[in-house]
C-alpha cells in the first residue's frame, strides 16, 4: 500500500517558469516531509523538508508548501533552470525514529 | 568528507543464488538505512541499523538481511534470489537514529537472471 504517492511520473517546464511537484499522502499521523532530488547513476540528495507545525518552507528558489487538511503538498521551483532536471521524490513519516515512506518519484525536464 | 560507499555498483547473480552489498556510511554517521528502488515503486524501505542493532524493519520476506558492524559499515544479504528483485539498491546513512536528513550512497544496480 503506497502511503505516499507521486501521481505525475514526468514533467516537462521551460526554463525561467516555475516548476510545481505534487505529493499526497493517505497517513495523517505524518509529521515531517522532505523532497529529494536525484540525478542518474547517483543517489538521491536532500533538498528541502518541511514539519506539520508549518505550511511553507523556503530555501532559496524552493519552496515547499503543506496542506494538511488536504494530505497534499507540493515543491515550487522558482525560476527553473535546466540544471533542476532530474527525478524528485517526496518523503513522509511519523514520529522521530520511524521510517521514511517514499513517493514513486517524478522526473523533471527544465528545457532551455 | 568522503560520502557514503556502496560496493559493487552493478551485480549480475543468477536466480537461486544468494547476494551480499556492502554500505560504508560517511565518518560519523551511526545510523544506515537500505533501500530497494524499482521502476513504479520508488524507493521501498527495507531496514535501519543504528549501533549495530536493527531498529526498523519495512514489509519485505525474510530473504533479505542485514547487519552492521562496530565501525558502522553495513551489509545486507539477500537468499535465493527471485527475478523480481532485480532492483538499485541504496544505503543511506545520518549521524543518530531519528535524525532526518539522510545521505545517500550511489547505489548498486542489482540484475537478476
């Protein structure tokens, strides 16, 4: 049973639009949230989180957004660049020492 | 710092037969979680060690172990292996248990036979 689910496999934005990636998931005891970005033949590497006492977090040009009430949230890239291309997956858990639930991933092509 | 180690990186093995991957954490890191990523299945936990103690477990057969030594390296084997687990399989490692922000190794690509 996937927990977290990533419903768009692929996206496709041209460089300098934003980028939006969605992630929903059916666990409402979730407390913390983290994306990852992965290019090919590497693993994945950390790149934003955000806990269930907020709605928004932002690092430069993501930002992630939380909206509980929903099971929803989503990264924002803004402005894309083609250096962005690549596989982003959301992650999930409950409480401090549990494991991450993985969303099936969504590749992102920034076309210049 | 170097960053975390998986050896090999590519395995072929025949069904039947049993495998073990090797995960070397980043310095520090106590904690080592394994991973198998499948096409349409994303990344699916398969254990955590912390100070060489299993401390988690995700929902796979008893074919697949681990285990991890005093200086934090950690293996995980797999039994008779089956076609489906052909997979990449990722360790990735973080300084405590619970602590969130883990580091990923490259990964080994697993084919199955």
């Amino acid at each position: 049973d996937q927990q977290v689910k990533q419903n768009s496999p692929s996206l496709s934005v041209q460089e300098g639009r934003i980028s939006i990636l969605n992630c929903d998931y059916t666990n409402s005891m979730f407390d913390y949230f983290l994306w990852y970005k992965k290019y090919p033949a590497e693993g994945p590497t950390f790149l934003i989180s955000i806990s269930s006492i907020k709605d928004k977090n932002e690092d430069g040009r993501f930002t992630v957004f939380l909206n509980k009430s929903a099971k929803h949230l989503s990264l924002h890239i803004v402005p894309s660049q083609p250096g962005d291309s690549a596989v982003y997956f959301c992650a999930a858990r409950q409480d401090t020492g549990n494991q991450f639930y993985f969303g099936t991933g969504t590749s992102l092509t920034v076309i210049p | 710092k170097a960053g975390v180690t998986q050896t090999p990186r590519y395995l072929i093995k025949t069904r039947g037969q049993q495998v073990t991957l090797s995960c070397s954490p980043i310095s520090g890191h106590r904690s080592v979680s394994w991973y198998q990523q499948t096409p349409g299945q994303g990344l699916q936990f398969l254990f955590e060690y912390f100070s060489e103690t299993q401390r988690n477990k995700g929902n796979f057969p008893g074919r697949f172990s681990g285990r991890q030594f005093s200086n934090s390296r950690s293996e995980m084997n797999v039994s008779t292996l089956e076609l489906g687990d052909s997979a990449l399989y990722l360790c990735a490692s973080s300084f405590g248990q619970g602590w969130d922000e883990q580091y990923f190794g490259p990964g080994t690509r697993l084919t199955v036979t």
